[in-house]
C-alpha cells in the first residue's frame, strides 16, 4: 500500500488505549496487540463502522502504525485493503 495516513485526524484515546478519528461519518479505530506470554503475532489492527452500520476490520496485525491508519481510511473511502 502507497500513500500516507492523516495522522494529524487521529486522537489517542488512553482509556482504551486505542487510536481513533473519524472520516465522512466512519467511525475508525486502530489498537496494539501485544505479543502473548507464549509468543505469537503482535502489531496493530483496526476496524471501521459506517454512518449506515457497515463494519470493516484487518484481517490481518500489523507491524506499523501507519499501515492500519492507511487501511481503516481505505476502508471507509471504499477502496479495498491489499493487507487483508
């Protein structure tokens, strides 16, 4: 995936520990997984939900930021997210 996310759009929320902003009604959010005490993936996911009740989420973590910023406004501007 090429481009940029609008970083300065997403707000730290610390009582969830999560990342959100909004995006022409879409409600997005990324969160950190961390790696389990027995080992196993870790990296961010996000989800996004729509003005109408559509829902999109990662299929997949990854590693930046950046990345599942880029792929929850993919989501709500429609395009399709090559990571999953």
């Amino acid at each position: 995936m090429h481009g940029r996310a609008e970083v300065q759009r997403w707000t730290r929320d610390g009582h969830e520990g999560r990342y959100e902003a909004e995006l022409d009604g879409w409600k997005l959010a990324v969160t950190w997984t961390p790696e389990p005490p027995k080992g196993g993936p870790r990296g961010f996911s996000w989800t996004a939900e729509g003005p109408d009740g559509q829902k999109a989420a990662s299929g997949e973590l990854v590693e930046e930021i950046e990345l599942a910023m880029m792929a929850a406004e993919a989501a709500a501007k429609g395009a399709p997210d090559p990571k999953g």
